[in-house]
C-alpha cells in the first residue's frame, strides 16, 4: 500500500499536517504546497501543527516548511515533538548505567545518578544520591537524592512506583484505580512535596533555576 | 546431549511437583526419553506420591549423596511408564542434610545414564532452592495467575540470573480463561511483561488435576485432561518443537456436539493437534 505523503487534517485551533517521514522532504513539500494552493485561501490566517510518522523532521526542512506555510499566510505552531528535549538531570559525576531488568527482591544502592535501561519490578528497590533514570517501566520503590539532595528527581518512561521517595519525602501513588499514563513523566520536589509531570510539558527553567538556587 | 532441568517456582502451591510429574511422564511417554525425576524437596517430599510409588521407596536422595547406598539402588522404576524413573527425597532429614556440592555431583552422575533429569525444587529461596539448582543446566518457572506468585517468580528468575542460568523458562499454571476474559484474573500478557522471559506454556486450570494427583496417575497421559493437552504441548516445545501458543478460549460446542454430548456420544474432550481447547 502507497502511503500518502501528506495528510492534512482539521483540528479544533488550525490545522494538521501529517507527513511521512520516510518520503523524500521535496515531495512532501510539493504535496503540502499542493493542497494549499487547492484550498483558495481556505486555509488563511490559520494555524498548522507538524506531524511526522516514521521519522523526524531536520531543522532546515522545518524552517523550509515554516516558509511554505508564510506564503499561504499561515503560522507554524512550533511543538515538543520534533525537537529534542534535553534532560534536566544534573550533570554529575558518578553515574551508573544498568542494562537489565531489576527483579523483586533485588536492590541497587549508589552514590550518584541511576540509569536503567530496562524494567524495575515492583519488590526491588533503587537507591541513589543523585537523579534516578528509567529507560522503561517502573513498578518497584525509587529513592533519589538518597543523602538529601532535594534537586534530585526520578524519571521513567512509564512511572507506576509502589513508592516515591526524593530526599526525606515518601509518597506513593493513589489507591483509587486510574487510568495509568502512558506517557514518560518526571518526579521532582515542590514545596516538600513530591509532584508528577508529564515529561513533554516540563517546564525545564523553574527546574534550572532551583537547581542554581540550590548549589 | 541429557539435560538436568530445574522446576522452580518461589511461591509454594502454584504446581511445581504436578509440572515435574507431568513433563517427566510426558518426556517418557511421548518422546521415549530416559527420564529421572529428582525430588530435592527434603523433609517435605510429594512427588513420590502424585506418581503413585510411594510404597517403593527404600533409599532416598540422602542416603546416595551420603554413600550409604548406590545410585541405582535408590532410583526407582515407574510401574506404568518405560524409561521414567524417580530418585526420592527423604522425609526424616531437613534441607541442611545435602550440599549443593553434592547435588552438583549427584546431576552429574545422573546425566551419564539419562536423557533428562528433572529436578523438582522446594517452595524457598533458601538452602532448598540452592541445592536443587546447583547441578541444573536450564530453569522452568512455574507461576499461577496471581500476583504474588509472579512476584515470587520475578525474585527467582533474578536470583537465577545471579547463578549464571541462561534464559529461564515459563510455565504459566492454572488459567481460567473464563475469569481472564471477564478481567478478573491476569492475563498472560501482564505476566510476560513483568517477567520479560520466554514462555514455555499455558496450563488451564483443570479438576482432572486433583484426581489423577490424587490417584498419583500424571495428567499427561489423561488424553480427555485440558492441562494434559497442555503438559503434552509442554514436552513438544521442550524437545525443541515448534508448537504455536493458541489463544485460550473455550470454542462454544455446535450443535451436533451438543447432541452427541446429550446422548453421551461425545465427552468435551481433547485429543490431539487440532484440539477443542489449545495450549
């Protein structure tokens, strides 16, 4: 089956365009400059949002297409999704990079910052001074900033924890059965509590800015 | 090249003794292999009595790592199945009375003279669980659908992997694909993910169980039994078959095996490939 270079599809505030990323950009950009061109205006003063399946979009072929969309008198809704978001993590030191699967009963003690490129099951326990970082999901108890460090944060790419713990705050997740989120989120402390975000809306400067107001 | 099998589990309860029984026949049975069945569960043995030969026993697993007699002397014949033989535990000594040194020796003995020794481990991760594995080749996990038993299976397959077994198997036990579908009991998926190691078979859950255990007559030879169908899968995969996992649902009979049930023509039964019930 030919997939179709270009979709474009109308949401509540603008418009869609959805591109294959295998495609070569020129083709997709004589689609996109296609069906504008049939739109007769249809499309002015809108607002687009970039989709890319099966691939990203290089930052010249986003400016290319920012160009196109001026010609037609619409504006690009700049997104999280094709630029690539840098980790809030400290930078430190010591970092222990695990690839396994961390089952029950096991536990992972360091002094610095955890990476685990695997599960963490529930009945295992990791313990770090520093950030803790899981490639995968976790289900077992996490403890960051072991020695006290309230900066430090624990992120997964699903976060189902038996219990959080960062510096001296425990919490664990609701009783109640929800929807569990299926989408990689981020621990940290506020206001000696511990609070869950979505990764991709993270606001990254309060971050940096408490961690330079920490240190 | 015989293979030394461990059939562990963590959690007491959820089938290891009904597994080892089943494959161990199955194994004999279907594949003519020389079969042994070690029980190393000391001070607490059952295997000997799911296979019916407990008024056999003479010497046990103790008093062969203790050299108070011959290998062959404590091994005993099955009475149904050609090539299955059983090396009981004792019953008056605890775990303490064997090393897993001696376990160790005592596989290797058994490897000389069998195609599979089968190894049927203690509930515990304890000194029992360190002597049954200590002289095994490979690891079959069994779990129930529950959540602490796969808990206890996920310490086992970490506490393996710290022992240097490679890719340990499992068999998922006692099923009930009604209760799956309705949500009410985990599914094979869920466990597969936690567990993130290669399934060997499904086993649903089944009364005729309870009575072959009971009249110490192993399933697998039950050609009617649903787990029988699935420990028989079971032997196939492990003598390298590729036998397809099936979906578990129970087809709905049609109306002509609704009739012939009736007039008690046709039992809801299972009889090789191309069953009723798949596993």
């Amino acid at each position: 089956m030919a997939v179709e270079p270009v979709i474009i599809k109308g949401t509540r505030d603008g418009i869609m365009i959805i591109m294959d990323g295998n495609t070569d950009f020129e083709i997709i950009k004589n689609a996109i400059y296609e069906k504008l061109q049939n739109g007769n205006g249809f499309f002015d003063g809108g607002m687009a949002r970039v989709k890319v399946k099966n691939g990203s979009l290089s930052h010249e072929d986003y400016l290319n297409l920012e160009q196109i969309l001026k010609e037609f008198n619409m504006s690009l809704q700049r997104q999280a999704s094709p630029r690539t978001i840098i980790f809030p993590g400290q930078c430190r030191n010591r970092i222990l990079l695990l690839k396994k699967t961390v089952r029950s009963g096991q536990k992972i003690s360091y002094k610095g910052t955890v990476v685990i490129l695997g599960d963490v099951n529930p009945g295992s326990e990791i313990v770090a001074t520093g950030d803790i970082l899981v490639m995968g999901v976790l289900r077992g108890m996490a403890h960051a900033g072991a020695h006290g460090d309230m900066s430090a944060i624990v992120a997964a790419f699903r976060l189902q924890p038996t219990q959080l713990r960062i510096a001296g705050i425990i919490s664990r997740p609701p009783e109640d059965k929800q929807e569990v989120p299926q989408f990689p989120e981020i621990a940290r402390l506020k206001d000696k509590a511990i609070i869950i975000e979505p990764y991709y809306q993270l606001n990254f400067e309060s971050i940096k800015r408490k961690r330079e107001g920490i240190k | 090249m015989s293979q030394v099998l461990v059939i562990t589990s963590g959690k007491g309860g959820v089938g290891k003794t009904t597994t080892t029984a089943n494959i161990g026949t199955g194994l004999a049975l279907y594949k003519h292999r020389k079969v042994v069945m070690v029980d190393a569960d000391i001070g607490l043995r059952n295997l000997d009595v799911v296979m019916g030969l407990e008024n056999r026993i003479v010497y046990d697993l103790v008093d062969v790592t203790h050299g108070m007699c011959r290998l062959k002397q404590a091994l005993i014949k099955d009475k149904r199945f050609e090539n299955l033989y059983l090396l009981p535990a004792a019953q008056t000594k605890d775990k303490t009375a064997v090393t897993p040194d001696q376990m160790k020796k005592l596989c290797e003995d058994l490897r000389k003279e069998f195609d599979y020794v089968l190894i049927d481990c203690p509930a515990g991760i304890e000194q029992g669980f360190k002597n049954a594995i200590a002289g095994a080749d490979r690891a079959i996990i069994v779990t129930t659908p529950e959540v602490s038993a796969v808990r206890d299976a996920d310490r086992i397959v970490g506490l393996l992997e710290a022992s240097g077994f490679e890719e340990p198997k499992l068999i998922i036990n006692r099923i009930r694909p009604d209760m799956v579908k309705r949500g009410d009991m985990m599914n094979i998926d869920d466990m597969i993910d936690i567990l993130a190691i290669e399934l060997l078979g499904v086993v649903p859950e089944d009364e005729k169980i309870v009575i072959s255990t009971n009249r110490g007559e192993p399933a697998v030879a039950d050609e009617y039994s649903r787990a029988g169908q699935a420990y028989r899968n079971i032997t196939r995969r492990i003598e390298g078959e590729d036998v397809p996992l099936m979906t578990i649902e129970e087809v709905e009979p049609t109306f002509m095996d609704k009739l012939r049930m009736f007039f008690g023509l046709k039992a809801r039964r299972v009889k090789g490939e191309g069953a009723r019930w798949t596993f």
